[in-house]
C-alpha cells in the first residue's frame, strides 16, 4: 500500500515538474520574442547609455518602457552572449528581437542627427541651425568657433572660423561638443579643397584670401557657370584698387555686424555704412569672410578666368544670371534697359 501511494507521489511529481518545466520553457522563449509583432504597432525608444552602464541597467530600462519582455531574459542571454555594450544613444523599436538589439547596442550603430547645411551661410547662422536640429547650443558652437587656441591650431589668420566651416551633410551624434562638432565642419573644409586646383602649398594668408573672395563670390552667383566670372570681375577690381561694391558685404554688415533683419533692397544710405566690411567704402577685401563657401565658389575664387570685366548686373530675376560689362557706360545702359523690360516697356 505504501508503494503505491509512493509511486502515485512521483508520477504527480514528475508530471508537475514537466508541467512547470513546460511552462517555464514556453515563457524563456516568448520571451525572447519582440513585444510587437509588426512596425505599425511598434513603438520607438531613444536608449542613452553613457559609459559603464551595466546591463542590469540597459534591461530594466528597456523592460520599464515596454521594448522588450522581460528583463531577466534580456540579462540572461546578454551574460551568455558576452554582450559588449557601448555608449551612446541607440533609437530601439519594440518590433526588435533581443538578438537584434544586442547587435545594435554591440555594433555602436549610433542614432544620428543628420544636418544639412547649404552654400552661403555665415557663422551665425550656421550656429542656429545646429541648435534647431538639437546637436549643439548656438552659444557654445559660436564660443567654440571663436577660440584663439583652436585658430592657432587650424592657422586661421581671422578671429572666428568663419569661412571655413564647410557645407555639407553632416551626421551627428546626440550630445557632442561644440569643439567636436566645429572640429567635423572645419576638417572637412580642408579635406574638401585638397581637390581644387590652385589651393595646394598656400601659405594660411593666402588661403584665407582666397576664403574671403570665394565668401562674397558664394553670395552673389546663382548660375554656376558665372561664379568664375564674377571671381573674374573682382580679382580685376583688386589689382586696380578699386571697391569691390558688392552688396553682399554690406548686407553682412547690417545683418551679422548690426543685428538688424535682411534688408528687402540695399538703399544709398546702407552704401554708405561706416564699416571695413563694406566694400562701397573701402578698397580690397573685407577684414573676413562674408559667408561659408562651396566648392563652386572656393574653385572660382582659386582660379579666376582673365577677363576684361569689371562690372556684372543682374538681369534675368528667374534664374539670377548676369550681364557682365568691361566698362561703365555699357553697365548703365544694361541697368536701364532691364529696368524698361522689368516695368514691361
């Protein structure tokens, strides 16, 4: 009688331990399945892992914001998967399998932020727009792009790196510092130009001359065929002596040096502006850079055509292309019969 009561006590207890050896089985491996089942039910996490994060911490997060099942799982497998976690900021989807995620986090295939900056910015504005697409304050990129110590280090004769923060796409890491992040636009300015005729062996003078000509070339051509014209026109005006006159610089003036909006037309009284930066004023280049270049305007300033032009008009305002003039009398002429044509005589 008393084996048969012992026998019925294993065979319940056998049967409870496979039960529950079922059981347990069944959620080890829901549990490594993603928590959505597709991307539209899917939701997104921005992970941070600053350096020496355990991975105790990285599971229970990602357990508390619904991205994965079950952290013991998650710390389970990453023990015995030797997971390597890496810093930084990591975008997770719940649709993710654990497998994946290790791979992420292991791999440091970073979230970016990707920046876009176009031809002719100055520094200013190149600043702002870091501080909208939430890479870097503007005043610590302005700071950094102010600091003497990194000028000498770059040989940049000016005050600021204006000028040669290069546009470009940029891919950005959350949280970088200003240096860093000026550090990438400045690098790929020189790495940039390596490419362009003319710009090989200069000393750090005569390439920041060539950065001041190619900012105010960047500024006035809309046709890139006539961006080595209009270099043209201004190299010829330098070797006379003469103003520049261009309007870019004066609208530089009013808008970098004053703080005032961008001005809808440039009046006389704005010529007339009492500022080294206003070429109607003064002879030869401005004391900086007016703008951020391209490589257009950068190559045009390095290589200027010879030309016998020394003025340049507008006259086509749907595509911005110029009339260029070797003398003054046919650059009237050309102002005002555009004028007749634009108020349809």
């Amino acid at each position: 009688m008393l084996r048969k009561i012992l026998l019925t006590c294993l065979v319940v207890f056998i049967a409870i331990v496979l039960i529950l050896g079922g059981i347990g089985a069944g959620w080890w491996v829901l549990s490594q399945k993603p928590v959505a089942q597709d991307q539209i039910s899917a939701i997104s996490y921005k992970l941070e892992v600053p350096s020496g994060t355990g991975i105790r911490t990285v599971a229970a997060q990602l357990e508390s914001e619904n991205i994965i099942r079950s952290q013991l799982v998650f710390y389970l497998l990453a023990r015995k998967e030797n997971l390597q976690l890496k810093a930084g900021v990591y975008e997770l989807q719940s649709s993710l399998a654990l497998a994946e995620i290790f791979e992420i986090l292991e791999s440091g295939r970073q979230e970016h932020l990707v920046v876009s900056i176009p031809e002719g910015l100055t520094l200013s504005k190149v600043a702002i727009l870091l501080e909208d697409k939430d890479v870097v304050s503007a005043q610590d990129f302005m700071a950094a792009a102010k600091n003497p110590v990194l000028l000498a280090e770059y040989h940049v004769p000016a005050n600021s790196f204006e000028g040669y923060l290069f546009p470009d796409t940029y891919y950005f890491i959350p949280g970088m510092k200003a240096e860093a992040v000026l550090r990438i636009l400045v690098d790929t300015f020189y790495k940039k130009i390596t490419g362009i005729d003319g710009l090989a062996n200069l000393s750090s003078q005569e390439l920041f001359d060539v950065v001041r000509l190619a900012s105010i070339v960047e500024r006035e051509y809309q046709v890139a065929s006539e961006a080595p014209l209009i270099a043209s026109v201004f190299k010829n005006r330098l070797d006379r002596n003469i103003g520049l006159y261009s309007c870019a610089t004066v609208v530089y003036v009013i808008t970098e040096i004053e703080g005032r909006p961008h001005p809808e037309i440039v009046t006389n009284k704005d010529l007339k502006l009492d500022s080294p930066y206003n070429t109607y004023k003064w002879a030869g280049l401005p004391p900086g850079p007016i703008s951020n270049p391209g490589l257009v305007a950068l190559s045009a300033a390095a290589n200027p055509p010879e030309t016998p032009y020394f003025y340049f008009r507008v006259t086509n305002a749907g595509d911005g292309s110029h009339h260029f003039s070797e003398g003054f009398e046919e650059h009237v002429e050309v102002g005002q019969l555009y004028t007749k044509r634009a108020a349809g005589n």
